[in-house]
C-alpha cells in the first residue's frame, strides 16, 4: 500500500510549473477519436486518468503514441466495443465516449461510468441532450447503450450549466445532421479547449465561453493538434499552499483569468500575490481575515476548490463560511481536518470553519481527488507527520505533486507499507 508521508511546517519557495488541465485533457482525449484521421495533443499531464482514457482507446483499436507530455492518436480504424466496468469506472470523464462514439459511429455500449464520490452526479442532462440529436437510449442495470440511424442537429437548453453535458452534447452534435444549438451552456474555459480542438479538425462550433454554442454538423473531421491549457484548479491548489507557507513561491504557467475569483478572494483576506506575466509570486499572510465563500458554475468560484479552501479557512481568524451548490457530499475532507484539530462543522451543504486552529499530524485518507488536496496542504501545515492512504485518488488529477513540492522545499515523500 502507497501512502503519502509529511512532515509539516516547512516554508516554500521556488518554482512550481503547472501542468495541462486534467479537465481538458480528459475531455480532449475522447474529442480525439472523432477524428477520421490523426491528432496531436501538447502539454498532457502524466496522470493516471490519461492512462485509462488511453486504455479505451485502445480498446476500441486506436493507436495511441506518448512521448514526454505529446499524444499522438490515430483514430482512422476506430471500431465499437463494449467498454466495460473495469474500464469506466476508473474515471467520470469515461463518459465523453457517449458523445464522441454515438457522433462517428451512431452506437455505444458503456458501463456506468465512475468517479469520486462526491455527491449527485447524475448524467441526465447528457441523456436529455443525445435524446433530442435522435438516439435512442437503453438503460440497464450496469450500463448504457446508445443508438441511432443518424443524429439531427437539435435546439438544447440544459436545467443546468453542467459542464460535462456541455462537452458530451458538443461530441456528438458535431457530425449530426443540421444545426445544434445548446442554450445555458457551460462556459468553463476547458469547453473552449475542446471546442478549440473540435474546430482545428474541421468542426463548425461558434460561442463557446458563452451560455449559447452553435454547433453546425460536418461528415469528416482532418488531422489536427491542440496544446491542453494550463490546470487552474492545479494552479489554485499550489497557490492556496503558497497563501499559508510561501515566501516568494512562483506559480508557472498561470492564465490568472481563469483564477479570477480565487484571486479576488485571497488578496481580500490578506494574501500577498503579484502577477508577473503568467506567473503569481505568492507570500504568505501570518494574519489571514475570515471569508464567505460560495461555490458556482465558471467564472464563479469553483467547486474544485472548495475543499483546499476549507483548510484555509482553519487558519483564519473568526469563523469561516463555505456553502456547496453544485455536489451534495464534497465534505470528504471534514472529519479528518477535525482530527487533526479543526474546528469544522456541517449543515446541510453549509459548512462551519472556526479559526484559527493549530492542525496535528494523523493518519488520514483520501476519500476523493480535492479531499487529498485538502489533506496534503493540512500535512504540509500541520505540526508533526502526517499520513495519508488511498492516494490514488490525489495522483488521478495531480501530476508530479510530491515531487513539485519536494522542490520548493516541503518534507513530503511517497512511502511504501506492506498490508
């Protein structure tokens, strides 16, 4: 068994370059084999939902090539498969192959796909949307499966801004027949991404960034390359770590725009950060204000970042308010904060923090991928060591994060236990 181990207490300083965005790239890949040729994909992080996504791939006789953080895929004989459980529960983003497979070869059979355990994650809007291109959707027990004779282009208007539905509805509206259009779309800069791709291939898609994309349906899709954009919730992590422990701490390759709101809500609680080009030098605040924070679809406050905001705000002083509004059970985090020494409490999906609170050392788990987050910053602020197991979930959306750490000066190691 693999734990992650940290000694707590160390100020950070250096460099820390972000790497591609695990929600592009997740998203990205699947786009990948609608292509009725080849693609390239730059600055793909080297985290292991890349390798299951490249798993399906596979799976479904694409070629796949990775060298350093290039993918090269070659989609021109891609055939149906069932992609069963052991392969789509490893991740959520296993369910953008509805999209793109219904799109190029109009049927999908697909276990339910997986994910962390955060709450409500229904794919109904994704439902919704491929009912009205013309599929037929069964449901069993385990699975999925989706079919069509062809798909029509169709007038969508999503309850919710999901940004999954947003990317799924795109996929396979993009060879459908006519004119798709999604209203209350998604505008999170990783349907951008997407879209961007989608585009260089030869797929007409206007507006997206916005709440309305128009999609118009083409027969073929050509070689085209993307570069995956920089991880802002990565770089929101880092930078959280930088408000408590940085002292002069570079964060690399930061489209600060896509931060906007984490930035706004740091610098108002006492948080020192300069921008200089694409980097933030981050120091850290010995007195940090207490915040209101609520978490909402982009460009508002995201959800990602709930939880490493939450070990924040145990070391602000006063109490601290965090309302959840878009997973019911992002609290994986909370009874082993207060393990540690929070002071944190939960009603319905507003949570408590009281500050400031010295943390402690424990062995704790990672339930899910921003709860690990949350656990290592705890670690790395914490007095003593501290041991998190079930790391897996951490290395899922994080690249080399031991490693970035090590380098600008934390004690954090991975471990190996015998069970």
């Amino acid at each position: 068994m693999q734990k992650i181990q940290i000694e707590g207490g160390n100020i950070l300083s250096g460099n820390i370059e972000i790497s591609g965005a695990k929600n592009s790239a997740v998203a990205l890949i699947p786009a990948a084999i609608l292509c009725d040729e080849e693609t390239t994909i730059y600055n793909v992080p080297a985290i292991s939902d890349r390798d299951s996504l490249v798993k399906i791939i596979e799976l479904l006789n694409g070629k796949v090539e990775i060298k350093n953080d290039v993918m090269h895929i070659d989609s021109r004989n891609i055939e149906n498969a069932f992609i069963a459980e052991e392969l789509s529960t490893k991740l959520r983003a296993s369910y953008y192959f509805m999209g793109a497979l219904l799109s190029r070869k109009k049927y999908v059979e697909i276990a339910l796909p997986g994910g962390c355990k955060i709450g409500d994650r229904k794919i109904d809007f994704h439902i919704k949307g491929f009912k009205a291109l013309g599929a037929e959707i069964i449901e069993l027990e385990n699975r999925y499966i989706l079919k069509a004779d062809k798909l029509k282009g169709s007038k969508i208007y999503l309850d919710f801004a999901s940004v999954g539905a947003t990317i799924n509805i795109m996929l396979a509206a993009v060879k459908a027949e006519g004119t798709t259009v999604i209203n209350n779309a998604a505008k999170e800069p990783e349907i951008v991404n997407v879209a961007t791709f989608l585009n260089n291939m030869g797929a007409k898609i206007r507006g997206s960034g916005t709440s309305k994309i128009t999609i118009e349906g083409v027969p073929y899709l050509h070689k085209a390359m993307i570069e995956v954009i920089p991880d802002r919730i990565e770089a929101g992590t880092y930078i959280i770590i930088g408000s408590l422990l940085g002292q002069n701490l570079h964060i690399k390759n930061v489209i600060k725009e896509h931060l906007t709101s984490l930035i706004s809500k740091l610098q108002e609680i006492g948080v020192s950060i300069k921008a200089n080009g694409s980097d933030l030098i981050i120091n850290k605040s010995d007195k940090l204000k207490p915040l209101n924070i609520t978490t909402l679809v982009y460009p508002g406050f995201p959800t990602d970042l709930a939880q490493p905001m939450s070990v924040l705000m145990t070391q602000c002083e006063g109490t601290s308010i965090l309302e959840e509004t878009i997973y019911t059970n992002r609290v994986g985090q909370i009874p082993y904060l207060n393990s540690m020494g929070a002071n944190i409490e939960k009603e319905n999906n507003i949570i408590y923090i009281k500050g400031k609170t010295p943390l402690y050392g424990n062995d704790v788990i990672a339930s899910d991928l921003r709860a690990g987050a949350s656990l290592i910053i705890a670690g790395l602020i914490a007095e003593g060591t501290t041991s998190i197991s079930e790391i897996e979930h951490i290395l899922r959306g994080y690249e080399h994060i031991v490693e970035k750490l090590t380098q600008v000066g934390a004690n954090i190691k991975i471990i190996t236990e015998e069970t």
